[in-house]
C-alpha cells in the first residue's frame, strides 16, 4: 500500500476495507475450523493437527525479520489439517489422511506462466481461480517405514486440479488426491455427500473399506 499517495479521506476509506477483510477471515477460518472436524469425526480418523504452508510459519519465541514474506502472516492461505492415520482389518496396510485448505489456486494456477508468490499480480485474477479442499489419501503396507508422505510437493502438483486423481509410483502405494471447490460444502447435507462419494472413490481405487461414522 503506497500510503504517501493517498488523501486522508483514502486512507480511512482502504483501512475500512482492512477492517472488512480481517472480520470476513475470522467468520471463514471459524467455518473452516468447523468443516475440518466434522469431517475427520465422520470419516473416523484420530488426529486434529495442522501445519501451515504456503510459506515458513512465524517464530515460536516470537522473534520476527523485517525480510519474512508477508504470506508468513497469514496462516488460512494455504493449511494442511492432518487427520492420522488408520489400520484396515486385517492389519496388513494403514492409510493416512490429511485434508489441505486451499484459500487461492491463483499462484498454482499460473505457477508454470512464471508467477511468483510474493507478487500477486502474477497471480490468476481471482475470478479464474478457485477456493478448494484437497482430500489426500496414502495406502502403504503397515510395515512401510516411508510412506513418500509429501504434502509439500501434493499441493504444488494438484492444486489446481478438478477431478480426482490416483497416484502408483511405488509397489504397494497408492495415493489419492481428491479436490473439492469449497463452494460444494453448502450445509451438512452437500458435505455428507461429499464424503460419500470420496469414500466410494477411494475404496474402488484402493481396494479398501471404510465407511462414514453415521
């Protein structure tokens, strides 16, 4: 924000909409915050714990620099909430779930044009961009001490994705990434069809079954 350009009048005017925007983050974090755990105590995984991306977390001790990106601030942009991890019934293999809150697929979505994440002119418009949850899914065999767990390298890959998509690089391994625009969780109803048909996708694609804790 270049301040020494602006009236008085536009300066109070711009920090209004700062004000806006913060209050509108709170009521979509708190939203977001709600979607999460009803998903993970309806498909039944253990964990709630999370990890932010996009860019570097801040200071435990809260020691901060001047050359930290601006992203570093901004925990809801891109954040993964890892939901555990499962054993099938026969004890053979165990399958992780983390599902990744994707608040702007405008970098990803012109990541190969040249964008560069601390220039959002570089960005997709936001019109051409989407808001989205990755549901990522990983079947190992139980004994598998790596199972390549990459969130990292997930986002960058299918961010910008639409259709699900099954992942086979290693013997044993399957991975699924299953991106959902986060306009579809209307209510309880749209989101509980949702998980229907994830879990319907998954146990096809990987042969195993687990089921919504109705």
């Amino acid at each position: 924000m270049e301040t020494n350009k602006l009236t008085d009048a536009q300066l109070k005017e711009a920090f209004c909409e700062v004000r806006k925007a913060h209050r509108l983050i709170y009521e979509y974090q708190r939203r977001m915050q709600d979607l999460t755990w009803f998903i993970k105590n309806k498909l039944g995984f253990p964990d709630y714990k999370g990890y932010k991306k996009y860019s570097n977390t801040l200071s435990p001790r809260n020691t901060i620099n001047y050359d930290y990106w601006s992203w570093d601030w901004i925990y809801t942009y891109v954040y993964e909430y890892y939901l555990g991890e499962v054993t099938t019934e026969n004890n053979d293999n165990s399958w992780r779930l983390s599902v990744i809150q994707i608040s702007d697929t405008g970098f990803y979505k012109n990541r190969k044009q040249g964008a560069v994440q601390t220039k959002i002119n570089s960005y997709a418009p936001v019109e051409d961009s989407d808001s989205k949850l990755l549901f990522y899914l990983s079947l190992a065999p139980k004994e598998t001490k790596d199972y390549d767990w990459n969130t990292d390298k997930t986002i960058i890959q299918y961010a910008d994705e639409t259709n699900p998509v099954k992942i086979e690089e290693h013997p044993k391994h399957i991975q699924i990434v299953y991106p959902v625009s986060l306009s579809k969780f209307v209510n309880e109803e749209s989101t509980m069809q949702i998980m229907r048909d994830f879990i319907e996708y998954c146990n096809k694609e990987t042969g195993i079954n687990f089921e919504i804790q109705e």
